[in-house]
C-alpha cells in the first residue's frame, strides 16, 4: 500500500464512479481529500463517507479554493472530471466545445494553477484520467476519441516538460469501467466494454501500483498495452479490425 500519510489531494468529478474511488483509496491511505463535483449533493455524501472535505463546482478552477481549504499545499491532483457524448462531426459544436472544455481545458487549467504552487516547493503529482480511448479510439463518439487523445498528449507534454523539477505525472487509462459513463454508452459499450468490465475501486488499486513503481501510464486492463502496440505497428490492420466492429454495430442496428 502506497504510504500517503499527511499527503493533500483533490480529486475532480469526485461524486461517483472512479473519481469517488479515487478519493476513497487515498483516504484509506491516510490522505487529506477534498472532492470536487458539479453535484454538490453527491459531492458532500462522499466527502462524509470518507472524512474528507467537499468542493462543489467547475472543475477548471477550483485551485485558488481548493490551497485555501487544504492550508495552503495540494500534493496530488487528480483530473478525472469528464464527458463523453457520442456522435462524430455531425454533433453540434457545443457538444464539440463542452468534451473539449471539460476533458482537456479542464486539466490545462488546473496545471496552470497548480504549477507555480508546486515548482515553488518542489514538486507535485498529476493524475489524469484519460480512458483507453486516448490510446486508442472509441467507435460512435468522436468528441470522445479526439479529447481524450489530446488529454493524454497533454498529459505526456507535462511530464516531459517537468518531471526533471519534481513534477510527477499519470495518466489513466482505463477501458470498460462499470459507472454510470459505461451504463450510458450504449451499444457499443456493450459490445466492446462491458465484457471486460471492471470496478472502479480496481482502477484505483492500479493507480497506486504505478504510482509506486513510478510509471507514467497506468492501463488497468493490462490487454490495452497490446492494442496499442498493435495500433502503432499495423495501423491498417487495427483500422480495419475497428472498421469490423463499426459495421458490426451498424448490422445490429438495422436488426
């Protein structure tokens, strides 16, 4: 068990699913956490659940609040907030904004504010929630693919860019989680994700390996790392075994 006895960490989208598993795990660790969600009701129920400290609200810029009401220090942020509407190009650019505002602008903000904090005393930790679909894709949700794509660049950006100043970054990447995210998907939920499912309490375990083995990427479902091998190595061949499951939904559709 990772020791973060005395540690100061805040967990965005905090209210149910991964993000209120996150915020468990830490406080089992002995942590200090204040969890964030836009519904300050389930905000609260799981801040008093754990004994941490509730923080409703966008999670884009609760920062400043957030060093107030943990005196002053945050040493581990985790961006888990997120949307995932479906659709391609044909969504309307305000679905485009919003999955673009809260899954990737979200993480850019925080990171604004928290690394002045951090460089000045020497370090911190950022964990972003990605999804496998930042590896690799999701079929029926484009907004998705392309957002959690630019997370998890942005992610890697951080980590070339401070890692050598005491900056440690994760990212999450998960695939079938069994929350409200994965009921609401949809078809292709159900053929792709829901047969591997796992509980959100395992992702969380799987954060505090990486964590302890200091490794950037943390893939809960090991098979992942395979896929994106095979996505890199035989682009057309992945492309094409991705087109046989878009059809494949297509079929089902018309049944």
């Amino acid at each position: 068990m990772t020791d973060t006895r005395r540690t100061t960490v805040v967990v965005t989208g905090a209210g149910g699913g991964i993000g209120a598993a996150l915020a468990r795990s830490y406080a089992e660790r002995g942590a200090r956490v204040l969890v964030n969600d836009l519904d300050a009701r389930r905000a609260e129920a799981v801040a008093a659940d754990i004994g941490g400290t509730p923080l409703p609200g966008d999670a884009s810029a609760i920062v400043p609040e957030a060093l107030e009401l943990l005196d002053g220090r945050i040493d581990v942020f985790c961006a888990n907030a997120g949307v995932a509407p479906g659709g391609g190009p044909e969504a309307p650019d305000e679905v485009w904004e919003a999955a673009w505002d809260v899954n990737v602008m979200a993480h850019v903000r925080a990171a604004r504010a928290l690394l002045p904090h951090w460089l000045e005393h020497g370090g911190g930790r950022f964990v972003a929630t990605v999804s496998a679909a930042g590896l690799l894709t999701m079929v029926g949700s484009a907004p998705y693919s392309v957002t959690k794509h630019a997370a998890l660049a942005f992610a890697e950006w951080l980590s070339v860019t401070y890692r050598h100043r005491g900056v440690e970054v994760h990212a999450l990447c998960p695939q079938g989680v069994r929350t409200d995210m994965l009921r609401a998907a949809g078809p292709a939920g159900d053929l792709l994700l829901t047969p591997t499912a796992i509980e959100p309490h395992e992702v969380a375990e799987a954060l505090h390996e990486a964590v302890a083995e200091g490794r950037f990427l943390v893939l809960p479902h090991p098979e992942v790392a395979g896929y994106a091998t095979a996505r890199v190595t035989d682009p057309d061949g992945w492309l094409g075994g991705m087109n046989a499951v878009q059809r494949k939904l297509e079929e089902g559709a018309r049944t």
